[in-house]
C-alpha cells in the first residue's frame, strides 16, 4: 500500500466540508459535529461512527474510547481507510468526493467499524470484538467476522447484505457489491472461507462458498455461486460458476466493468 498523506487527505476532508455548509444550511450541525468542530480525521471518523452504532446496551463513551484507542495504537487503520475513501471515490460514479462516503455510505462505513473490531481481535479483546461485529450488522447489514482479514482500496458498493466469515481473505484493490457472501460449506471449523485475491471483482449477490482462491484480477458474474478455485484473470458465472473467458481488464475492480467476455 503506498502512503497516503493523512494531513492532506483531513484538510481537503475540511475543505468539502466548508463548501457544503456555504450552499445547504440544513447540514450545517452534522458537519459542525462530524468535521469542523473535530481536530483530526481520527476524531472525525470516531465522532461519526460511534454515533451511528450505539444503542442503549452500549456507552457512547466506551465506544468512542474503543475507537480512538485503535487510531492511536494501530496508525495503519488510518491509512486504510484514507485508502478505502479513494477507491470508493474513484471507482463509484455516484461519489462526488472523498467526504461523501464518511459521511453517507455505509459500505465505507461499515469497513471503519470492522477495521476497529480487528484490531480489537488481534489484542485478545474478542469478546467486545464479537459484541461491535453485532452492531455492525444490526445498524449496516454488513456482517464481518472481526477475524477477516481485509486489505485496503477496497469499495463495498451499496454492501447491504455482504457476509464475510471468520477465516476469508481480502487483499487489497478489491471491488465488491451487494448481497456478496464469503462463506463456508457447513459446520467444518478451521480454515473454511474463501480468499480473494487483488484486483478482483465480485458482482452483486455472488456466493463464495468454502476455502476456495478467487485469483488475482478475476470477475465473477452477478448471481454466481462458486464452489472451486477461480484462476487469475478469468471470468466465471453461473449456478455453479463456470469459467466463461478471460477477465476484461487486468484489475477489473478498479474498472468496475460488469460484462462478461
């Protein structure tokens, strides 16, 4: 992952947010809170989430204690997320700019709280690891186990439905729509879900079943339900997923091209 420039990246997040409050007065008191009244981007990103997700069996202020914890301890989250608001912004037309995502989208949204559930995971707290991936899913219907291992550049485009197990891998630089399932094949435990490798696209309502490799920079088609190791570069589809040719574009997620040669 090459670096991104956080300080760069929070004032030109400032700056849209300036923009915005100058021509739509309605939104004035959540940019306040969320961006211009905030002194970092990880107090933005905090500020902004941890609000979204508490309910009544949770204190906002262990929540926001929780996040700002992980900024301060795993600085890298940042950097993903920087990454993740760049894709989204790059590869989704119905994005006008970085902050739009931060603000509205709950596919980036519900990265941010996963990529805070993981850190909690590797520290040996799975217990509130366990307990955020709950309210992920009850106020995103984004299920992500907190031990997934997910990259960054990565767009979860619309996301309402999207299952990630325990043991699924995601490398960097993936595109994935609504509905996408990364799941097992049964109550096997152990190494049990898919790993999906860079550049890859996975189209709406895809099932991905098992400990199965999607190779770099391959396509799978809307609908599919793939049950074997997809080569690189290729392009498969159906009821099971049959490789139907070669993928389109060398990294079909940054293209995010649907046809299927």
């Amino acid at each position: 992952m090459e670096a991104i420039d956080l300080d760069a990246h929070w004032s030109e997040i400032q700056l849209r947010a300036k923009a915005i409050v100058t021509r739509e007065p309605a939104l004035v008191t959540l940019l306040n809170q969320t961006v211009l009244n905030r002194g970092s981007f990880a107090e933005c990103l905090t500020h902004r989430l941890t609000r979204k997700l508490v309910n009544h069996a949770a204190s906002i202020e262990a929540l926001h204690e929780t996040f700002m914890e992980a900024f301060l301890h795993r600085p890298t989250i940042l950097q993903q997320i920087a990454c993740d608001m760049i894709a989204v912004n790059e590869r989704d037309p119905a994005c006008p700019d970085v902050l739009t995502p931060l603000l509205y989208f709950k596919g980036l949204q519900s990265l941010v709280c996963y990529r805070v559930g993981h850190y909690l995971w590797n520290q040996g707290r799975t217990e509130l690891a366990l307990y955020l991936q709950s309210l992920i899913s009850e106020t995103f219907a984004v299920d992500i186990h907190p031990a997934a291992q997910i990259g960054c550049g990565i767009l979860l485009d619309h996301a309402t439905g999207f299952v990630a197990g325990e043991t699924a891998v995601i490398e960097n630089d993936v595109s994935i729509l609504h509905e996408v399932t990364l799941g097992g094949t049964g109550k096997d435990r152990g190494d049990r879900h898919p790993k999906v490798r860079s550049g890859v696209l996975l189209g709406a309502g895809a099932k991905i079943l098992g400990n199965v490799e999607i190779g770099e920079g391959a396509k799978v088609g809307a609908g599919s339900v793939v049950l074997k190791d997809v080569p690189p570069h290729t392009s498969v589809a159906g009821v099971p997923a049959q490789i139907i040719g070669k993928a389109s574009e060398i990294s079909p997620a940054l293209g995010m091209c649907h046809y299927l040669n």
